[in-house]
C-alpha cells in the first residue's frame, strides 16, 4: 500500500531549518539510508573515490560481468534518475510527492558530430515536451556544446574568422538551439543553458540573450547561467540586466558557484594568462550572495534559480525574500540542488513552500560515468560536502533508533 502524499506545505512562519533529518530523508526508508551511509563513508575517502573510479571506468570497458549491475545499484542509483527518461519516471514522481521538482539533465557527453549534436537536441526536444505535461518538471536543461562543436565556440571568442565550413556548422549549431528555445516558448517550459568555461562562455552569453530577446517576451523562458566562482560575473550579470531592461524583454537566471574551477586555473597558468577565479572562497561566498541580493532587488524584471548546495546561501535568500516581502511560492525565485545531495537543503525548502527542484541526470550507465566520477570527485573536494553528507545520514539514523 503505497504511503500517503504529504500535506501541501503552508507559507513559513518561521525561518527554514536545515538541520530537520527527518523532513530531509522523510523519503527513504531505514534500508536506503543504511546504502546511502556505506556510500557516503566510502566517498569520504578521497583515495578510495579515485581508485574506484578508475577501477568502475576499466570494468565497464572490457565488459566485465556485474559490473554494470553494480553500478547502476550503488552511484548511478544515488545520483542519477535512469537511463531513459522513462526510466526517470519513478523519481520524478517520488520527488513530486514532496512538492520538489525534476530537472532532467541528459548527461551524456557526445561524440562532438553533427549526428551527437542532432541526437542530444532531440532529446532535450523530448524532455522539453514531457515538461509541458507535467508540474514536476519545472524546467529543461542543455549545455550549448552538446549542440556544436567547441571549437568553433571558443574561434568566435577568440575573434577568428571561421571558414565557410565553419561558419555552415556554427549556422547548424544555432538553429538547433532555437529549436529547443521556440519549443520551450511554445510550451511555456523554462529552459535552462548551463554555464561553459571561460574560453567559450562569452559566446554561449550571447547566444543565451539572443534566445532571450526572442522568446522572454512575456516572461523568462530561456534562462543564462552564471558561475560565481569567477571574478568578473557579476559584473556581467548586471550587464546583462541592464540590456534586458534596454531590449524589454525578462531575464532568467541560474547562479551557481561553478563546476570547472581546477580546469580553469589550471590552463590559465598554463596559456600564461590571468586567472578568471576568486582568490578565495570567501570571496566567491560573498560574490554570490551579492548575485542573490542583486537578483531580489530586480524582480520586476530578472527570474531567479539558486543553484547552491551552500546553507548559508540558501537561508540567505530566504530572509532576503522575507525581507522583500516576496511570497515563497513566487514563480520568479527557485532553489535547485543536484540529485542525491543536500536533502536537508531541498526537503525542507520545499516543506516550507519554496519551489525547489533536483538535477537529475541520466543517461546509459556507461555514457554517464564521467559524469559520476566528476560528482564524485567534487563531492569529495568541496571542503566538508562528504562529511556533512554522511554526518547528517547518521544522525537521522540515530534518531530512527532512538539514540541520542
């Protein structure tokens, strides 16, 4: 018999806790805790993470039986919805339930042709219309350089004229781009273009605000990307705004810390240029809380999705829209965190009433596997993410038992 749904959560009379395991793992059962303890142990141990890694990576390239079997029960379970969007359909609707919603990111990175670039775009097609369908799935996702070849992203950057082949597969590029933004506009589907490295992002920017021109119109459909992590975005952000403001049109927004801070510094020093990273976390920390409050002071005209898995963010935003007096069931103002992480972040949110979703990759397990290793390995980086993780795992198991 299944459970029954949880209550529709009333507006917070009180600011969020983050600390409530029971709300933030109201979902599992004592088994799937119990799984997620032993894989979060294991994840605290950066060596362990990296030999496993390369270990899981060789097994599935020479086939070796159960090894998919494997995988798929243990890390690809923790953080990925499926192989198929059909197979993702569990996982949306166990999320639902608790009034959080999915973001299906199709995390299979292509072979750089034009037939991996026509295929992702199809099936970023697909979510987009599975989305219209359905309230759990509040927006869609793609990277720009799974619909064209990097190369040319980062000549255009650079200002290097492209040759006539060139610029044939730049125009093919383009045009399946505005192929998944008029769908998404056509089925009122918010659309998220995630954020790139520094080489190419100026161009994936001006890709973005020209989709943005086009479709936000009425409101923000396609929504840009900006990565804290780097000194100059929010700079860039208030750029952008300001020219949404000229062109009249909404600008949709996904701030996030960043996801290629090592491989950004590293060719920085290694092409002998300055380096587009903060020179400390503290002052990422204080860069993106200064994007949150630039953001909530313009909502007449910006649409705004946290993407943090950072606590003090997170509460940050709450009190700022408390402050504003913006309702937490506001459409312009989301929450998003990464599937199978930061549960005590997107449970209780969404318990409160604000509208909080969960990336959910997937893709076949052998295709996603960079995927995983990066989550691992960044799972394992980030200062105290593994430990807090398991720390709040136990303690909720603890308080299953009766223990103190």
């Amino acid at each position: 018999m299944p459970a029954p749904s949880p209550a529709v959560p009333a507006a917070p009379v009180a600011p969020v806790s983050f600390e409530d395991t029971r709300i933030a793992f109201e979902a599992k059962s004592d088994a799937d805790l119990r799984k997620m303890y032993l894989l979060f142990a294991a994840m605290n141990n950066g060596s362990l993470v990296k030999l496993g890694g390369g270990l899981m990576q060789s097994a599935l390239q020479w086939h070796l039986p159960g090894v998919k079997l494997l995988i798929k029960n243990t890390i690809f379970r923790q953080f990925c919805g499926g192989e198929t969007i059909a197979e993702c359909q569990p996982v949306i609707n166990e999320l639902g339930r608790y009034h959080i919603g999915t973001i299906l990111d199709y995390s299979v990175e292509g072979a750089g042709n034009d037939y991996s670039f026509d295929r992702t775009r199809d099936e970023i097609l697909a979510t987009i219309a599975l989305a219209a369908t359905t309230p759990h799935i509040p927006f869609s996702v793609f990277k720009v350089t799974g619909l064209m070849p990097t190369a040319l992203l980062e000549k255009k950057q650079a200002g290097i004229p492209l040759g006539q082949t060139e610029r044939a597969a730049f125009a093919r590029g383009e045009q399946r781009l505005n192929a998944l933004c008029a769908s998404a506009h056509e089925r009122g589907v918010r659309l998220f273009v995630d954020a790139e490295e520094s080489w190419i992002q100026h161009t994936i920017d001006e890709l973005a605000e020209a989709m943005m021109q086009r479709y936000n119109q009425e409101r923000a459909i396609v929504w840009n990307t900006y990565q804290l992590y780097r000194h100059d975005r929010l700079d860039a952000f208030k750029a952008a705004y300001e020219r949404a403001v000229q062109g009249s049109y909404y600008l949709g927004v996904k701030l996030v810390r960043g996801a290629y801070m090592e491989k950004e510094a590293r060719l920085a020093q290694q092409r002998g240029l300055p380096t587009p990273i903060n020179p400390s976390k503290q002052a990422t920390d204080d860069l993106y809380d200064e994007s949150l409050r630039f953001s909530v002071q313009h909502l007449d005209r910006i649409s705004l999705c946290a993407g943090t898995h950072n606590e003090a963010s997170s509460r940050l935003l709450t009190e700022l829209m408390r402050e504003a007096g913006v309702a937490p069931q506001d459409e312009r103002v989301w929450f998003a965190q990464l599937y199978g992480m930061s549960d005590n972040l997107s449970y209780n949110l969404a318990h409160a009433g604000y509208h909080t979703a969960k990336y959910v990759p997937y893709g076949p397990v052998e295709a996603v596997m960079p995927y995983l290793l990066r989550r691992a390995n960044e799972n394992t980086a980030i200062a105290g993410q593994s430990s807090r993780e398991f720390g709040l795992i136990k303690k909720e198991l603890n308080r299953r038992s009766g223990k103190k």
